[in-house]
C-alpha cells in the first residue's frame, strides 16, 4: 500500500517510524499509528456513513467494537438537538 521513492514497500516499522517522526515535526500529542482507525471511522460517521457500513470498512464483526471507533464529537450532538423540533428542541441544553 505504501511505497518508497524506489517503488520499495514500506515495512509497517518503517511506516510507524514515518509516522512518528510527522507527529514530532508537527508537535503532535503522543499519537500512534493506530489512531488513524480512530479518526477515520469518526470521519466516515460524520460524513453520513452508517455504522454497518463503517464496521465492514474497518473489518470488524462487532458493532460494539465499531461503536468504540466511529466517536461522536460535541458539534454532532449540537447539531441533533438543533434539529428537534421547535417544541422540543428549545428545551434541550447539552452541557
């Protein structure tokens, strides 16, 4: 999936080198390689893919395993409670 200026795969160390190196040149919090599962399946949530969907894309069997993937960030909720109706929606506070 990944190749060197030479057409040479990269092995996955030397992916997670790469990627470490991006993370202290761009004074990134401690991120792993692994995160990018993370922010990909909150990504395709938030761009309106189904979590059936996003499970199949990450290979999981277990929706409770994609749950923990695809996270809801703050503007998500806001944003479903702006869309209530009137009635209820000025009701709603989220704290």
């Amino acid at each position: 999936m990944f190749t060197s200026r030479l057409g040479t795969p990269y092995t996955p160390d030397g992916v997670t080198a790469i990627f470490r190196r991006a993370c202290i040149g761009a004074k990134g919090r401690d991120l792993r390689f692994h995160d990018l599962r993370h922010t990909f399946a909150t990504a395709a949530r938030r761009g309106g893919a189904p979590l059936d969907v996003v499970a199949r894309l990450l290979g999981h069997t277990s929706m409770q395993v994609t749950q923990r993937y695809a996270h809801i960030v703050a503007d998500d909720l806001e944003s479903a409670a702006g869309n209530m109706p009137v009635s209820l929606g000025s009701r709603l506070r989220l704290v």
